[in-house]
C-alpha cells in the first residue's frame, strides 16, 4: 500500500524553525516527486515547492525562497520540509504529496501525508 | 488574489450535472501547464480526482470530467450525489513563476 506518513503536530514560538518529515512505503521515494502544501485554518491550499528525491532538485514557490528547505533522504525513505523564522500567519497544517507520474514536478498528486498540524505562538 | 481563479460556491440538486471553472491565463494554463483537480472534505487531506486535465486515477467515478480550453479549465461532476458536497480545488503551474505550482482559491460545491 502506497503511503506517505507524516511527523506528529508541532508547538513553536515566532522566530523558530520547523522540521517535517513524510516517510515513503509501498514505493521507491527516488521515482516521484514529492510536492509540500499548506492550508491555513478555514482557508485553501496553498503550493510551497517541491523537490526531485532522485537527485534533491528543488523549485520553491517566490513566497517561500528565503526561508524553506526541501531535502530527502533515500536510504530512510523520508522527505523533510524546514521552514525559518516562523510567524504567527505560519500556523497551518502541512502535507507532502507525491507526483502521480514519474520524471517531472508538474504532474498531479495522487498520494498525501496525512497533515502535519504547526502552531505558532508566544 | 490566487492566480487561478475559481467560483467561491456552486450548487446543485441530486442528480443534476454542476460544472466548475477555473481560469488563468497565459504563463499558465494557456502556457500549456497541465491542470489537476482535488476534491476535500472538512479535516482531509485533498484527494486527487483529476490530473493531465482529462484523466482519471484508477477509483475515481467517471461522473467526473476535466476539460480545458485556452487558459481555463473545467471540472464537471455528472448524476450528483449528496456525497459530493466538498471543497474542490484546481491546481496548475506557472512559468511567470519559474515553474511553480498553483492552485485555485477553491470553490464550496453544495448539493441542495
């Protein structure tokens, strides 16, 4: 069964970083691209970039250059997305998502993590 | 301001077809950037119904259709089902934006 599984819910101040992962199962991680959106609480989705597992190629959306890293880590199977300086307009819950078809970033998603949930607060 | 622009809500009686657009323009969905479409129920991750603008994944009912023209798109949901009510969103790419992906602002599909 194709999955992706994502890390537990996340508590951070304004000014800290944040780490998600999302494991890969049912499937090579390196064959598809693995997408990361977020949707703020009552509001839709909102794309932050992706990245090529195969060979860490990344393409961040503009809102996002300064302050986000995409990596992976085939031999685990796992993505990560990092995010800098968190700010309270940063709360959101986060998905990862895998390409549908192999070999670009810009086919559909057809597989998600189930949400990881960030809270910024003081 | 998404850059694909959807409807905020459509609605329908069961068993009446709704169709819902989302327009771009020409550094994306005219650019030739494929358009998928995801369907999301209140405290669910998205689940892809459409991609390639046409084509459904396997367990997707074809009372679902994607078409696209120019630099829009259109989702159509035949026969509707009280089950549909949901949030529906489009999602493309832009060059303007180096390649970046986008999605529509999302529309509220009620079944009346």
């Amino acid at each position: 069964q194709v999955q992706l599984v994502q890390s537990g819910a996340e508590v951070k101040k304004p000014g800290a970083s944040v780490k998600v992962s999302c494991k890969a199962s049912g499937y090579t991680l390196t064959d598809h691209y693995i997408h990361w959106v977020r949707q703020a609480p009552g509001q839709g989705l909102e794309w932050m970039g992706w990245i090529n597992p195969n060979n860490g190629g990344t393409n961040y959306a503009e809102k996002f250059q300064d302050w986000v890293t995409m990596t992976s880590d085939a031999s685990i199977s796992t993505a990560y997305m990092d995010l800098r300086n968190l700010r309270s307009g940063d709360t959101a819950l986060y998905y990862c998502a895998r390409t549908i078809l192999q070999g670009a970033g810009t086919y559909g998603l057809d597989v998600w993590g189930q949400g990881t949930p960030v809270t910024v607060s003081s | 301001q998404s850059v694909l622009t959807q409807p905020p809500s459509v609605s329908g009686a069961p068993g009446q077809r709704v169709t819902i657009s989302c327009t771009g323009s020409s550094s994306n969905i005219g650019a030739g950037y494929d358009v998928h479409w995801y369907q999301q129920f209140p405290g669910t991750a998205p689940k892809l119904l459409i991609y390639g603008n046409t084509n459904r994944p396997s367990g997707v009912p074809d009372r679902f259709s994607g078409s696209k023209s120019g630099t829009s798109a259109s989702l159509a949901i035949a026969g509707l089902q009280a089950e549909d009510e949901a949030n529906y969103y489009c999602h493309s790419h832009d060059s303007s934006l180096g390649g970046s992906g986008v999605f529509g602002g999302g529309t509220k599909l009620t079944v009346l």
